[in-house]
C-alpha cells in the first residue's frame, strides 16, 4: 500500500493507494485547526478506517510543494520519518505537476499553475500537455501577459483567491479554482527521488525556482 501526503495546501490529506494506483482511503483535515493538522492523528485515523497496519506500506509519496512553508515542512518531515521507521520507499511530487493534473480534467488549454509565494511573488509552472516547457516565481500580473503574449489562451490552476489577481490579469485566462488537487493525481505525477545523507534518504521541500526546474 502507498500512503500519500499532501500538506502544502490549505487543507491537509492522507490517503492509502493500492499497487495500481486506486486510491482506497483518504482523510483530509477540514480546517486550520491543531486537529485537523496534527498528522500523527490523521494517520492513526486513516490507517485505524482502513485497517491498514504501517508494516503494509511499502512507500510514501509527498507533496514537496512549493506551498505554506512551515505546513510544507511538516509534511515531508513526516514522510522522511514514517518512510525511515516503516520501511518504505519515498517518492516526492511537485505541487505544481499536481495542479496541472487535476486542470488536465477540465481544460484542453495549455495550463499554468501557480500558488503564492511571499512579497506578493507567485510560483508558477506552464504545461503544454503534461511537459512543463517553463517555470519561475515572480509577480503574477507579469508573468501571466507574457504567457498569453507568447502561448494563447491559457488555463490559470491553483487556489485563485489567494494570488489576489486583478481581473485585467486575467485577459486570455481560463480561471481553475483548485486547492488541493485530488489525491488520486499522485500516481500520474512525476516521482522525484530522495537523495541520501548519510545511510538515509531524505526529501527536502520545494523552495525556490531551482527546484521547479528540477523535476
């Protein structure tokens, strides 16, 4: 069984994910409450419906982000642990790749996904297909009329109301109100290895455009 970890959204999620990539179960915290973010909770709630004991999970994938820093933190920190202690392989995703897949249900266009960054700044992906041809963090009123400029139409992906985008930002946009993706997009995603410090393997957190590039 795989268990996934998303935290870099607003609401937190675990699931369990069978060989063939069906999510079975999933738990989300429904606020930003200390219970609905205390992971070791989640999971012993998740695991406890499921029937699932830790010896039966044979790898952990986590949602690196970019997102909430601290809460982006947490998640991975959790993966690094639980993978150590099952054992089990770990396997990182792009919170951006997420996004593009969920989008890729709703729109043929190509598909930028962005979520905010501090100063006002925004990380950003643009997919044509599922190929991310570009990727950065700036200012969305900038990037996104150079995207059009360049691209056409495109679809907008992410939690929308929180980049506080002027409506003239959004000309040639398709607006996606998604946040969080769907769990179930993790068995698309493109796996990002840990790298090894020491005898074990960690995941660091997506913090900056070097790493959007990276994967």
């Amino acid at each position: 069984m795989k268990l996934i970890v998303q935290t870099s959204s607003a609401s937190f999620g675990l699931g369990l994910m069978s060989d063939a990539g069906v999510l079975h179960h999933e738990i989300h915290g429904t606020d930003r409450s200390a219970r609905s973010r205390d992971l070791g909770a989640l999971f012993r709630d998740l695991t406890r419906s499921a029937g699932c004991a830790l010896s039966e999970i044979d790898a952990v994938w986590v949602d690196l982000g970019p997102g909430g820093l601290s809460s982006t933190r947490a998640g991975v920190s959790f993966a690094n642990a639980l993978a150590f202690a099952a054992p089990a392989r770990l396997w990182g995703v792009s919170a951006l790749e997420l996004l593009m897949l969920h989008a890729r249900e709703l729109t043929q266009r190509p598909v930028c996904s962005m979520r905010p960054a501090q100063g006002g700044l925004a990380f950003w992906a643009l997919y044509e297909g599922r190929r991310m041809v570009a990727s950065g963090c700036e200012r969305p009123e900038l990037v996104l009329p150079r995207i059009t400029a360049d691209h056409g139409a495109v679809a907008l992906a992410g939690p929308l109301p929180r980049l506080r985008l002027a409506p003239e930002t959004l000309n040639g946009v398709e607006p996606l109100e998604i946040d969080p993706p769907a769990l179930r997009h993790f068995a698309q995603a493109t796996r990002r290895v840990p790298v090894r410090v020491g005898a074990t393997e960690i995941l660091e957190p997506i913090t900056g455009p070097e790493a959007l590039a990276a994967g």
